[in-house]
C-alpha cells in the first residue's frame, strides 16, 4: 500500500534538488490548485504538474 500525500523529502529523491527547493514546488502546486496551508498535495497532483508518469513517482515513494 503506497501513500497518498508526497512530501519534500519524496520530491528530493525524485529530482535530486535541494529540500528548499522540493518546499516551493509543492507550495507551486498549491497555488495553481487553490489549496490551503493545511491541505496537502498528492502524489498524482505532484505527477501531473511535473509531467511525469504516476506508476514512475510511486515507485521512488514505496
């Protein structure tokens, strides 16, 4: 069973770009969706904004 949310971390082992980094991406994400500070983004919501395969990010996420 795989999770649902990514966090920093996930996305820094994805690309290989710093924390800092992995943090304004998915504040990114949250802006163009409109979500709030306390909502969090998925995994297929970080995979369509960076234009990559779902099956490809829940591999780095197991």
């Amino acid at each position: 069973m795989s999770r649902v949310c990514i966090y920093p971390k996930d996305i820094q082992i994805i690309t290989g770009k710093s924390e800092r980094q992995c943090r304004n991406i998915i504040n990114a994400i949250k802006t163009k969706l409109n979500k709030e500070k306390h909502q969090s983004v998925t995994v297929e919501e970080f995979s369509i904004y960076m234009g990559l395969k779902l099956v490809e990010v829940e591999k780095y996420i197991k």
